[in-house]
C-alpha cells in the first residue's frame, strides 16, 4: 500500500509539472502550428485540457491513470465525482478504495467477453455522508474461474473494508443481473470538533 501511495504521490507531482508547462506551450505551440500537424498537436493539448478534476488533487492523479488503463482495454468508464468534501480522508485510504475497487473492475472485464465493458464511478457527499459507489458489468459465467484461479482474490476488497472501518463506515457489495456494485458510506466529521 506504502509503495501504491508513492506512486500516486510521483504521478500527481507530474501531472503538476505537465500542467505548469501547459499553461504557457499551449500559446507557443499554437503559433507553430503547421498543417500536417494540427491534428496531432491539438489531440495532445486536449488529452490535458480533458483532465478529470475531482475537488481533490490525489484523486485527480488517480482517475486519470484509471480512465488511461481503461481506454487502452476498451472499457468505457463514466466518472461523476466531486471528492472536494473528502478533506478528512487520508490519500493512503483514497489510494486503497478508489485503487483497488478500479482496479478490480477492469480486471473482471479484461475476462469478459461481452460486448458492453463499462464501469461507473461515483462519489460526492449527500447530507452528512460522503458517498462512494463503482459498478461495472462482469460475465457471471466466469465467476467461479476467476477465484480458483487467482491466489490474490478478495485481498483488494478486504483492504477497501479496512480502509472504511478506520473512518466508521459502511460497506456493501451487490451482484445482480451482470452487474457487480461497491456501494460506501463515510461519515463526514464535523469540522467545528
């Protein structure tokens, strides 16, 4: 976990330093701009301009690494996040739930063989909780495979469960009609404590 937090801690440090020189090449670049390649140049600045921003900057870094990992499966994944309400979660748990659970996600669709590979990711706060939930589609008939064969199975979701405990939260997980669903409650503190 130690080494997962420092990495998302290397990448977050470098996406800062990409947007830095972003903000002053997008204007030099757009001066040198040549015909041939326009397209090439423009996709590049609108793969920055397109960064997830999530009110958090550790998550920003990410969901950005995810929503990589999972264009490059072929899995489309939707994010409606506003995480500017986690300030009380510690980035080591932020790695662990929102890591692990997408983690997860991708790896039970690489196994599939459907055509519809998606997943959903969710969080904002509602009333005095912060909600987190991930769906994704997953085979049902390849379930039992996927446990036998993989020695790590169910270590990611317990260290999510662990990660809830430590802020008195709740943790529930559905499977129904091809859809498999993380559903978290975190109660937020009151800050005048």
């Amino acid at each position: 976990l130690e080494l997962q937090y420092q990495y998302y801690v290397r990448k977050k440090e470098d996406m800062d330093s990409v947007r830095k020189i972003y903000h002053d090449l997008k204007n030099h670049v757009r001066l040198l701009e040549q015909p041939e390649n326009d397209r090439r140049i423009n996709d590049g600045i609108r793969a920055i301009e397109d960064y997830y921003k999530t009110g958090n900057g550790f998550l920003d870094v990410i969901i950005a690494d995810k929503m990589r990992k999972a264009s490059e499966k072929q899995i489309r994944m939707e994010c409606e996040i506003d995480f500017s309400q986690g300030f009380f979660v510690h980035p080591l748990d932020i790695s662990t739930i929102f890591g692990n659970l997408l983690d997860n996600a991708m790896e039970a669709l690489e196994k599939t063989e459907d055509e519809e590979k998606y997943i959903v990711c969710k969080a904002g706060r509602k009333r005095d909780f912060l909600i987190i939930s991930v769906q994704n589609s997953y085979d049902r008939t390849k379930e039992e495979h996927w446990k036998r064969k993989s020695h790590m199975h169910g270590f990611g979701l317990k260290n999510v469960q662990d990660s809830v405990k430590k802020y008195k939260g709740n943790y529930s997980v559905q499977k129904e009609s091809g859809i498999f669903k993380v559903h978290i409650l975190l109660p937020v503190p009151n800050q005048n404590q």
